[in-house]
C-alpha cells in the first residue's frame, strides 16, 4: 500500500538490550505532517522505540533490534543506508536539554559546519532562521556569542530545538523534551511543538499526559514493551479501546 | 535524670586527639615540602656567593668539576629541553590518539581490559626503560641514522615518550570519559560522525582535563631522571642536537651525587644550584597547568 502521508512504516519490530525484550512485536505507522505522542510508563520502551526511528540506539553496545522501520520505502536497517544521513533527516532532542558547551551562534552553526557550510552569511542566515522557529531569537538576538550553558533551562531547550532545525531535517524525535524544565518553559514548547507540525513530522515521547493529549495528532500507550493502542489522540483520551489505556489514562497506575 | 556528663567529657578528649593526630599528619608534608625549599634555597644561596648569577645564566659551559670550571647552567638546560620535547612528540599525539580511540572508539569490554594494561607501563621501573633505550632503541635507530652517537638525547626521548604517554592517555581519556554523553548525543543526532564527535565536542569539552594531562607529562619528562643518566650521556652541551651526547639536570646532580665529590665544596654546591632551576621548572609548570584548568574551565570550550 502506497501512502504519501506515511513517513515511518514500522513492521513487527522486537528489541533487546542483552536478553531483556524491551520492544516485543510493535507495528506502526506514523503520519507526515502530523504530532505523535507516545505514552506509558517508566521503562515501557517507548524511549527506545523514539531512538529506533534515527538509529540512537546504534551506539548502544548489547542493542539489538528486529523487523523493519521504512522510512519513506527506505529502510533504515538495510546495511546500504547510511546512519549519519538518517540521523541528519530525522533529528532529535533530548530529556534534558544538552546545549553544547559553545557559544549560542555556534551551537547552531556547529551543525552546519561539520557539513562542510562555512559561509558566514548563509550561517548567519540560518542561526536567525532556526532561532527564529524555535522562538528563541527575539530573546537571544543581542548575545549570540554568550555561552549556550548560561540560558535558562527552558531556553536552553528552544536553543536545542533551533540546533536540530537547522540542519534542515525532515522529522524531529522529542524525547520527554520538557520534563526537566517548568510550566512556563513547558508551555512555550508545547506551542513550539504545534508550530513546528506545519513543517515537520513530529514523534513525542512525554510522561505527561495531558501534554500528549494537548500538542498530539496520534497517540501510542506502551506497556511493558508491547504497544497496547494507537489511535486518534481524542479517541485515547476519550473513548480508549483498551482497558489498560483507560486505566493508564484515568491515573489509575503509571 | 540520666547523666550525660562523664561520656561527652570522654568523647570530647577522643575528638581532640583525632583532630591533632590528623593535623600532624598533615603538617607532615607540608614541613617536609617547606624543608626541603629551606634546604635548597640556603645552599644555592651559598653557591651564589661564588658564583654570579649572571655568570650562570649567560655561560654557555657547565664544568664545575674541571679546572677550568664554568657554571653556565644553559648547557644542561638545554639538555634537558631537548629531551623533554622529544618525549613530548612521543608522549603526545600518540596520547590523545590513545585516549580517543579509548574513549569514543572502543567498546567498553576492549576498554576495560587494556587501559589496565597501558597504566602497567607506567609502572615499569625506570632504569629498565633506561636500558632498553641504552641497548635496544639506539642500536636500532643507528640502523637509519649512522651518525648517531652511543649517548643521545634522541633515543632517550623516545623512550620517555613511551613511558609517559600512559600517563597522558590514562588523564586524557579520564578527561574525555567525565563528557556527558548526552553532548555526544547532541552530536550524533545532528548527523555528526565519531570522529567528528571526538574532536569537535569531546576533546574541546575535555580541554582543561587534557592540557593539565599534557604539562604533568612535560613536568615529569623535566624531573625524569633515570632513563637520562643511563643513555644521554654526561656531556653538558649548549646545542639542541639530538644526535649527540648531553647532560640534563637530573643526570648531572646523579653524576655528582654518586661521585666523590666533598660537601661544602663549590663543585657539590652545585647540584643545589641545579636541583633549584629543576624546583623552579617544575613549580612553574605547575603553576601554568592550574592556570590553565582555571581558564578553561571558566570558558569551558
């Protein structure tokens, strides 16, 4: 079946870290274009599932996966893809914000250099562009030079936003993007994340789940390394077909 | 009502002698470190009554024991210098090389089993290293150079080299381990490669670490000594030929402790004059190492 609007077909995909099955048997397919959340609580693999879609977990040295990950009929896993230009098309930030330890125009620029981009005016141009989209430049516009560790944990976050943007990726990974930072910094974000969907598909992973509930399209519940359901965000959070995701969702555990 | 006084009394005394047995212990060092400068600054102070300073400093001969004595302590300065630097090639690049491939390559199984190894270099004793530059390292490079003499600075420098870049790469590869892995995480996810990873976030991130590692190194290949005496040579000589004999500071204050050279005399108040230029080396690439990790650290890329 051929679907312009799926990027990521994920077909029967099982992980392991050494013997332990952390992803057992998860088929999904995600929606250009389009926010989606994947719920569940602590070490029910949907971290690793999010590092599956840009090869994170290559670095992991007893990971192994099974199944396949199209990604636009590419596979990901095949040995002729290449996972540095996966990762540079499927970007990523991470759970706590991690600003290289570089001056705030060069964090960004640090992403556009190591391709080989050492033309200042184009840098420029794009340090303002991607500033701009993660709605950090009206706030750091005059101080560029100043270390990237010196801003605020919530700015240090929309300056890791802005450094993934502006390798110009086709989708962006969150990995619990706000869970270390507070509600203020949480909701700036959040409107990021749905500003970012007219340009990117976006996968979220989030403890929080009026937070999937409010920035989503679709959402996943996993549990246990099983993903239990994934639907329509409003459909989880109304009308869940599964016990376990109504008793997830009500706060019932987790 | 239950007294407490007798046993808090006890304890208190307890307490006390803790304190002051821990107080002498350390106060152990610091006058030992505080004799030891009083010692080397009397007799140096004494040797500069005969000798000038200017004399010291400018002469380009060291022979205080011939009869036409010169006290230019350059000679063995020089000597020292060369070696050092050449370990310093050695040491390194081969070094970082180590504590990259260590650090960012390996896996963490390979990394376990020779980092042990590589720190069981440094534990080898250095007359051995000074032998096996002595029999083996300079037979060997007088294969390619044939005018190499029997003593050099070369193949001591070498040798040194070898026997720091444990250090180097053991402090180094520390430096880069301490990294956050979430900065290299940042990279990767940017479409980074390892090895532009490696040198573009961890060793800048890792700098302070690994420049103190490198004027440590510098610091020990000054002060070295055994490896020196057996295989440069006991030739004071103003030049930065590494082909030829000389004489570092170490060596010569061995050559004259070993000697029977009397106390009180000006040639054995020499190695005093000696041992404070060696002090004053050391002191300040101390000095610079902490000033360095300060800066970095404050600027922290």
């Amino acid at each position: 079946m051929v679907d312009n609007d799926i990027v990521f077909q994920i077909s029967n995909i099982n992980a392991w870290y050494g013997e332990k099955h952390v992803l057992k048997d998860i088929s999904m397919r995600i929606k250009q274009r389009k926010v989606t959340a994947l719920i569940g609580p602590s070490g029910c693999g949907k971290s690793t599932f999010l590092r599956c879609l840009n090869r994170m977990n290559d670095f992991i040295h007893n990971f192994r996966l099974e199944g396949r990950i199209l990604y636009k009929a590419q596979d990901l896993y095949s040995p002729e893809t290449d996972p540095i230009e996966v990762r540079r098309t499927i970007g990523m930030v991470f759970q706590r914000p991690n600003p290289f330890p570089k001056s705030i125009y060069n964090n960004i620029a640090y992403g556009l250099q190591i391709f080989g981009i050492k033309d200042r005016a184009k840098l420029d141009a794009i340090v303002e562009d991607s500033l701009r989209k993660a709605a950090l430049w009206d706030e750091v516009k005059d101080n560029l030079g100043q270390n990237g560790l010196a801003l605020s944990g919530g700015q240090q976050q929309r300056l890791c936003i802005a450094r993934a943007i502006a390798v110009n990726p086709e989708v962006i990974l969150f990995d619990e993007p706000c869970s270390a930072l507070d509600p203020v910094a949480t909701a700036k974000i959040e409107d990021l994340i749905m500003e970012l969907k007219n340009e990117y598909t976006v996968v979220i992973v989030t403890h929080n789940m009026q937070q999937a509930a409010r920035v989503s399209d679709y959402t996943g519940f996993f549990m246990l390394g099983d993903l239990v359901e994934f639907d329509d965000t409003k459909k989880i959070f109304t009308t869940p077909a599964n016990k376990l995701t109504e008793d997830y969702i009500t706060g019932r555990f987790g | 009502m239950k007294s407490f006084l007798d046993r808090r009394s006890r304890q208190r005394i307890f307490e006390r002698g803790i304190h002051a047995a821990l107080l002498l212990c350390a106060s152990l060092s610091i006058f030992t470190t505080i004799g030891i400068i009083l010692a080397l600054f009397f007799e140096t102070f004494d040797f500069f009554k005969e000798v000038s300073i200017i004399e010291f400093l400018t002469d380009t001969q060291w022979t205080p024991l011939f009869v036409d004595k010169h006290f230019g302590i350059l000679s063995l300065v020089a000597g020292t210098f060369i070696v050092s630097l050449i370990a310093m090639c050695v040491a390194i690049p081969l070094g970082i090389l180590c504590a990259i491939y260590l650090s960012e390559y390996s896996s963490p199984r390979f990394r376990e089993v020779v980092k042990p190894i590589l720190e069981v270099l440094a534990g080898i004793p250095t007359v051995v290293y000074g032998y096996f530059a002595l029999l083996f390292v300079t037979p060997l490079l007088k294969s390619f150079i044939p005018g190499l003499s029997g003593f050099n600075a070369l193949s001591p420098g070498i040798v040194m080299g070898i026997m720091i870049l444990p250090m180097v790469s053991s402090m180094s590869e520390d430096a880069m381990h301490a990294v956050p892995s979430s900065l290299r995480e940042g990279a990767y996810a940017l479409g980074a490669t390892r090895f532009q990873v490696a040198t573009k976030v961890v060793v800048p991130a890792a700098l302070s670490g690994i420049m103190s590692s490198f004027v440590l190194a510098v610091s020990r290949a000054v002060g070295e000594t055994m490896i020196v005496t057996i295989a440069a040579g006991q030739q004071p000589r103003f030049s930065l030929n590494p082909l030829v004999p000389i004489e570092t500071i170490t060596a010569y204050i061995v050559q004259v402790s070993l000697g029977d050279t009397p106390a009180g005399t000006i040639e054995h108040k020499t190695i005093f004059a000696a041992g404070m230029t060696l002090f004053i080396f050391t002191l300040a690439l101390n000095l610079i190492s902490n000033w360095l990790k300060e800066r970095f650290r404050e600027e922290y890329r």
